[in-house]
C-alpha cells in the first residue's frame, strides 16, 4: 500500500514543477482571445443589430488561426531586435501578448453599428497576434521539458486554456449584460497581464537539434543547391529545412495515403465551425438572455465539454483511435440536427436549451480528444511542432472559409435548415474514416503496440 501511495505522490509532484506551473498561465493567456474574436464577439454584434450576414463575414477574422502555419517559420528562425534579449521563445510571446492587448483596447473603443470597417481591422490585429502567441507557446512548451513531462505541461496548458474561456465566454456575457460591451473588452484587455507578467518570469528553454534532423537538413540543402553564401542561398537553405522538409517527410513516409489523411483532417471538424459562427447570434434570435446563454450554452456547455473529453480518452484507450474516431465524427455531426430540432420548436425554453447543449458538448468533447490524438499520430518526432502546426491550421480552413458564408445561408433558409445542412457537411470526414478502416489503417503508435503484443 505504502508503494503505490508513494508512486501517486511523486506522480503529482509533476504538477509542481515551476515550468509545468507556469503553463496554467500561458494557457490562459492563449485561451483567453479566441472567443473575444469569435462566438463572443458574434454575440455582441448581434446583439447590437449588426445583420447575420455581416456577423458571417467577420468570422473571417478567424482565418488567422487557420493559416498561422504561414508564419509559423519566421516566429522559429528570426530574432526580433531589442526584445530579442529575452530570447527566441519569450520575446515573440511577449510582443504578440502586447498587441493582442492592444487589439482588444481599440475594440472596446468602436461601436460597431457605426464604425464596424474599423472593428474588423481591430479584430484582424488580436486575432494574428493571438495565433501569433499560440505559435510561440507551442513551441515553448515543446522545448522546455523533457518528453516525460510533456503531458503534464499539456495538461496544465488545457486547463488555463479552459479557465480562459470562461472568462472570455462568460465573464464577457455577464459583463455585457449588467454594464456594457466595451466594459467587458476592457476587462478582458487586463485580463492578458497574465500571460505578460508569466512570460517575463519564465526562463527561455535551450533548443536541441536531433542528429538525425540535421542530416535532412542537409540532404535538403543539396538538393536546392544552397550553402552559406549570398543572402538568396541562406534562404533557399532556410525555406529547405523550415517548410519543405515537414511537407516532404510526411508524403514520403504515407504515399498516396498522405491525400486522404489531410482530407480527413480538413473536414472532420467541418459541421463544427459551421455551427459555430451562428450558435451565438441563434441564441438571441431565439430570445434567450445574455446571462442563461452564459449559463447554459457556456458553463454547463464548457461542463459537458470536460465530461465528454474525459469519456473520449477512456474509449481510445478501450478500442483504440479509428473505431473512436468514427463515433466522433458521426456525433458531431448528427448532434446539429437538436439545434435545428430547437430553432424549430419556436420559444426559448432553456430546459430544451440544456439538452442541445449536453448532447453537442459531449459529442464534441469526445471528437475533439480522439482527433488530437489521431493528428498526433501522424506527426513525426524529427518534425513534431511543425507538422502538427499544419494539421491544427489545415483542420480549421475548409470550416472558417465556409462559415464566412453562414449568415447568408440563414438569412436566405432559417436556422433550422441551416443546421441541417451544417450536419450533412460532417458525411465527408464520415466517408473518409470508413474507406481508412477498411484499408486497414491504424496509427503507428499503435502498430508498434500490436507488433510488440
């Protein structure tokens, strides 16, 4: 007894190393823009009368998220002047923290029935800042401790994230609803000295180049003919190593598979991000109050969210990922169709609220843990932050493009038909997981546990 009680308390001991610790706080400070530029920020623009198509196309903003990989190199490999002292990792989190903040001051100063041009701008600047910081943080993470202590640090990393969605989802609600819109994005501008204050106290983390990364690296430079002369042959050794090699090793190692694979991870969270962009405005078209849409659809969602996480992280252990994966992408998609069974049932009853939100929230929970889990399969371990960066921007593309046009196809159908069609947009990623199982396919990391059983 005394054996397996001193195992748990050196488990948990994990949790109290300072950089694990000080991941609860880059968490938050990653977690707590994304809403203030998506569905809280739809809210509000609704609930000021901006039109749903209009509400549509700003989620365009979004994108950042979406094609941060773009610029995910310069943020690895240049060095920024002055605050560059701080190091490679800090002093990009910093500067993107500072705009962020920034951002969200200017958009607590716009009213956006009048000057929405100008909110869009200042939604597009904490929008990049924000993917910006998430790029760093990744990184950060990644190089600060070693491999038994990355789960740890994920761990930390979720729940800041999670804690910093409550505030911006609905702390900003409660906010909004007792004092004003612009009150709440100032809270939320002060809320970001978490992650300043964090990332100063930190240490940079010193960054190992594996052997075997440096002999593609420079298999990769002869092949493009760089060396280290004028300016055009570092770049051309640079663009080698930085985005040809993550794209080249992946294809080489999955052949004409590689194809499929990125189709599925382009559309399995396809009705997701549809439904996502309307969820907001939908819920005060319905006649739902700022303060039960905090309640229902944002605490005991993000409630739901947890319970379904730890309940898809149980069942890839059971069964595996792909049988997994394959419930998760029917339940995202199948449990569209109770928001359209609530739009069509005419009156804001938050009991039929409550249940929509408990079967979407508990589906998602379990799709999103089984679909970070397969893309983690995917990547690797010589090009583990970079790969994973493409397939976390590639997953949110085809839905945010998509969902620029999502308030057109409300205001043209109704609610309920839209999500309707926001559920057919899940039968893709259903069809592709499907012909991967019948092929055969399974991970590697679990073909290695199978070969070793």
């Amino acid at each position: 007894m005394s054996t397996r009680r001193e195992q748990w308390q050196a488990a948990l001991t994990v949790y109290l190393q300072p950089r694990v610790l000080g991941m609860l706080f880059l968490g938050f400070s990653a977690g707590l823009p994304l809403p203030l530029v998506f569905s809280t920020f739809s809210t509000w623009l609704r609930d000021t009368g901006v039109s749903p198509s209009t509400i549509g196309f700003l989620s365009a903003v979004g994108l950042a998220y979406a094609f941060k990989f773009a610029w995910a190199p310069i943020v690895d490999r240049l060095r920024l002047p002055l605050l560059g002292r701080l190091g490679q990792r800090r002093s990009w989190m910093l500067l993107a923290q500072l705009a962020v903040i920034a951002g969200l001051l200017l958009m607590a100063t716009v009213n956006p029935v009048e000057h929405i041009q100008l909110l869009g701008i200042a939604a597009v600047l904490v929008a990049f800042s924000s993917a910006t910081q998430d790029i760093a943080i990744d990184a950060y993470r990644i190089e600060a401790v070693d491999a038994d202590l990355q789960a740890a640090m994920a761990a930390m990393y979720i729940y800041g994230y999670r804690l910093a969605m409550i505030c911006s989802v609905a702390g900003a609600l409660y906010l909004a609803q007792f004092f004003s819109w612009s009150l709440a994005y100032l809270a939320m501008a002060g809320c970001m000295a978490v992650g300043v204050v964090t990332t100063l106290i930190i240490r940079e983390p010193s960054r190992i180049v594996s052997p075997l990364a440096r002999q593609l690296e420079a298999r990769l430079q002869a092949a493009v003919g760089a060396n280290a002369g004028s300016a055009w042959e570092r770049f051309k050794a640079w663009f080698a190593n930085a985005v040809v090699g993550p794209f080249a090793e992946f294809f080489a190692r999955n052949g004409s598979r590689a194809l499929v694979l990125l189709a599925l991870v382009a559309t399995y969270l396809m009705s997701d991000y549809l439904l996502g962009v309307m969820a907001g405005p939908f819920y005060i078209d319905m006649g739902y109050s700022k303060v039960e849409i905090a309640n229902v659809a944002k605490l005991f969602g993000l409630a739901m969210t947890l319970t379904g996480a730890g309940i898809g992280g149980l069942l890839v252990v059971r069964f595996g990922i792909m049988p997994i994966l394959l419930l998760g992408a029917f339940l995202v998609a199948a449990t569209n169709l109770a928001f359209a069974w609530l739009a069509w049932s005419g009156s804001p009853d938050t009991w039929r609220l409550a249940v929509v939100i408990a079967m979407d929230n508990l589906g998602g929970g379990i799709a999103n843990v089984v679909f970070i889990a397969f893309m983690s399969s995917l990547t690797n371990t010589a090009y583990t932050a970079t790969q994973y960066a493409l397939f976390s921007s590639l997953m949110k593309v085809p839905g945010k493009i998509a969902g620029v046009f999502s308030g057109v196809a409300v205001e043209a159908w109704s609610y309920g038909e839209f999500f309707v069609l926001t559920a057919l947009g899940g039968i893709p990623a259903v069809l592709l997981i499907i012909h991967l199982m019948r092929q055969g396919f399974l991970p590697e990391a679990e073909q290695r546990q199978r070969a070793a059983a």
